[in-house]
C-alpha cells in the first residue's frame, strides 16, 4: 500500500511539472510571436504609427500593402531574389570543393584554415563595406547585382565550409575509396559520391546562405545608390525613415520580405535538422 501510494505522488508530481512546462513553453512562444502578430496587426492600420497602434485593427485596410508593393517593393523583392540565389550558388561553387579538400587533408595547415575561417566571420561588416566599396568602385561593381552577390557571399562561404567540412568527416573512406579503385579522379568522387551523400549539409549551408544574404542591409546601403538595385531590407528602411505616415506601409513591407525566408526555412527543416545534427558529431 505504502509503495502504491508513492507512486500515485510521484505520478502526481510528474503531471504538475508537466503542466508548468507546458505553461512556461507556451509563454516562451507567445512571446517569440508576439512581434510577428505585431505586425500583421500594425499592417492593417493605415493610420497607425510607431507610438499609437491599436491592439487590434478596429478598421482594418490593406492600403499600408498597397504602399509597400509601390514603393519598389516588388522591385527590392526581385533584387533579394537574385542576389541571394546567386550568392548560395558562389558559395556553394567555392565552399564545397574546400570542404571536401579540408575533411580530407591530415595536416595541421587544416587547423589554421580552421582558425581563419572563424576569424573571418568575426570581421565586422561595416570594416568590409567600407573595403568593398573602394574595391569594387576601382573595379566598377557598384550598383551591379555582381557587386551585391560577392559581397554578401563573404558571409556564407566561411560558415559553408565549417559546416560542411564537419559532416564530410563522417563519410565512410572505404566507400571514397572504391570509387578512387573503380577509376574517378578527385573531381569525380566529389561529383559523383561526396555531394550525393552530402546533401543535407549542402542544403543546410545554402538555407542559412540564403537568409544571411536575404536579411542583410549593411552592403545593400552601401554599395548601391539606384533605386532599382535596392534590396527589399532597403526598401524597409527607407520606408521607417520616411516623412510619410508609413508605418502600416513598413510593417506590410517587413510581412512579405518575412515570407521568402518562412518558405525556405519550412521547406527545408527537415534537411537543415538532419545536417545540423550530423555536422554536430565531430
């Protein structure tokens, strides 16, 4: 009896834990959330702006999209297409030949590329736009998707590289090998072996490639001046600093710019779970 009843406290207990975690996670969520539902509510209030916004929309009213989508807001929406797109593909291009050749290199040069790699990405933006800026005007890549491409690849080739150096690590050497005996050359065994089996590292890679360069601003700012080359985070500044009353307007601009990057993300989770966890066991 006595064990019985220890055991119907101990399940008691369980219950009420479960119960304070499921309340503590629903609150961690709301409060994640919130700003998206901010958002979308502040959207549908054409007179709303940043210090007097209703809870919710009494009148709501889609002239804040309206005004995005005019003010180059389909126009920015291509840009960031293009430009992160063509930045996944140079990184990719650049980061998964240098993966592979790092994850098989036995030599302590692969630990200095290591460090330098993380060094990299430690360097400030702003030191690199300033340094892009005087580079690609002597090159003349200023207001050129080229310019925007390469400059926002900086970010993803080191992260590309570190993550998929880590999963490549956990390929089988006896199956590189028999593709070396059935007579492929490197090149070949990268092409026909390694990126097959490192498919989920790889979209791992271009997924966060693609959000590094669909959220940045800093070089969008900087290394372009024409309206029609502004990137959609661009776009988003310009209209919260406008004189205009266009903060429903910066709020339906900041809701679609969010779409791409949920659609990407959902897309590929599963694939990004698989090489995130992956990579992680070395």
């Amino acid at each position: 009896m006595t064990a019985a009843s220890a055991a119907s406290t101990r399940l008691a207990r369980l219950r009420k834990s479960g119960w304070l975690w499921t309340i503590l996670t629903v609150g961690i969520l709301a409060v994640y959330l919130f700003p998206i539902y901010w958002m979308i509510s502040a959207s549908l209030q054409p007179s709303a702006n940043s210090v007097d916004t209703e809870w919710f929309p009494s009148a709501p009213g889609i002239g804040g999209y309206e005004t995005a989508l005019s003010e180059s807001g389909l126009s920015g929406l291509r840009v960031s297409v293009i430009v992160a797109l063509g930045s996944v593909l140079v990184s990719l291009v650049v980061a998964i030949p240098a993966a592979y050749a790092l994850s098989r290199l036995r030599s302590r040069a692969v630990g200095i590329a290591l460090i330098l790699l993380l060094l990299a990405q430690m360097i400030p933006s702003i030191v690199l736009a300033t340094s892009f800026y005087a580079m690609f005007n002597n090159w003349g890549l200023l207001n050129t998707y080229v310019g925007l491409i390469l400059a926002n690849s900086t970010a993803g080739i080191p992260f590309a590289i570190i993550v998929m150096r880590a999963f490549m690590l956990r390929l089988d050497p006896e199956v590189l090998e028999a593709a070396t005996v059935d007579g492929l050359g490197p090149f070949g065994t990268l092409w026909r072996m390694v990126i097959p089996l490192s498919r989920n590292a790889i979209i791992t890679a271009a997924v966060f490639t693609f959000l590094f360069s669909w959220g940045d601003l800093l070089f969008g700012l900087t290394l372009v001046t024409r309206n029609d080359l502004q990137p959609v985070s661009v776009v988003i500044f310009a209209l919260s600093n406008s004189n205009l009353n266009t903060w429903a307007a910066t709020m339906a601009a900041s809701l679609i710019a969010s779409l791409p990057a949920l659609v990407v993300i959902f897309a590929a989770q599963r694939h990004v779970k698989a090489g995130l966890a992956a990579g992680a066991g070395r």
